[in-house]
C-alpha cells in the first residue's frame, strides 16, 4: 500500500513539472518554492518509506530464519523422543524378560522344594510305618490314596513293604503294588 501511495506521489510530481511552464511566473516563484518542499517532503517520506521497508524485509528474513531453526530442533526433539521412547521400550522389554525368568526360576525352585518337602515328609511316614506292625501298616495304607501309599512303600525295604502289601485285601493290594513298581522304576531312572 504504501508503495502504491509513492508511486502516486511520484505521477503528481511528474504532471506538476509538466504544468510548471504555463503559469504566470509570480505564480511560478511561489509554486515551484511551494513544489520544491513537497518534493523534499516527498524525497524525505521515500526515504522512511524505503528504510521501513528494508526493515521489514530483514524482519522477515529474521523470522524466516527462526522458524528453519525451530522447524530444525522440533525434528531433533521429535528424533531424541523417538530415541529415547525406543530405549525406554527396549529397556521394559529386557527388564520384563528378565522378571519373567525369573518368576519362572523361584517357580521350577518353589516346586522342586515342594518336592523335596514332600519327598521328606514321606520318608518320615515311612519309617513310621515300617516300624509298625505288618497289619496295622496295611490297614493305615489301605484307607490312603492309591499314589502316597505306593510312595511310602518305594522309601522302605522291599522286605517290608511285600508284608504289607500282603495283609492288604486283594484289590487295593493290586492297585498300589502297580502304583509301587512304576515309582520304584521312576526311582531307579532318577538316580541313574
């Protein structure tokens, strides 16, 4: 806008300088004094017109730059993010990886514990039992669960557990005396 409004000036300047030659020449004293301080005036205004203009390009070169810049470090922000998300998931992942290992290591201990505790509480019926007589032994295994009877009778002699299993009733002595074979072949596989 301003630049239309300089232009404007400018045609008026030239049309006045093309009207100067038909005036009276009192008039011309007085009007080219007259046009001569519009014409500074004019020159001056060109003048500030032309430095705010140049002021506003470098403005606009300013900002340009500016938002390059910030459009750069938006990208190495958005990059140090997504390196920083990567680590982050990569971390969690190895760190669950290993928590699961781990719940899966107390697991197989807790259970093989378990084992060991119920291995031990079976020997200890087991002496229990082999110190008892052949028929109260009998009577006790017989009312118990097919699989913990064949396991009481893996942990004593052979000698003894056949005298139990002999005053069992002839059902419940078949039952666990198979169960008592494959735990005692189990056995026999584990030590080897």
């Amino acid at each position: 806008m301003t630049l239309q409004v300089l232009r404007l000036l400018i045609v008026l300047l030239i049309t006045v300088s093309f009207a100067l030659p038909t005036f009276s020449a009192q008039k011309d004293e007085q009007n080219l004094s007259t046009i001569v301080e519009k014409i500074n005036e004019l020159r001056s205004l060109e003048s500030l017109l032309n430095k705010k203009i140049t002021q506003l390009n470098n403005e606009k070169k300013q900002i340009d730059q500016e938002k390059k810049q910030l459009k750069q470090e938006k990208k190495q922000v958005d990059e140090y993010v997504k390196k920083k998300k990567k680590e982050a998931d990569d971390y969690y992942t190895s760190v669950k990886k290993q928590a699961d290992q781990y719940v899966l290591d107390k697991q197989k201990e807790l259970k093989n514990l378990e084992k060991q505790i119920a291995s031990v509480k079976i020997q200890k019926l087991s002496k229990i039992y082999a110190a008892a007589k052949a028929q109260a032994a009998a009577d006790a295994l017989s009312q118990m669960n097919e699989d913990v009877a064949a396991q009481i009778l893996v942990f004593m002699q052979a000698r003894k557990a056949g005298a139990i299993i002999s005053k069992m009733q002839p059902k419940k002595a078949a039952e666990i005396f198979q169960k008592y074979l494959l735990k005692k072949s189990q056995m026999k596989i584990n030590t080897q």
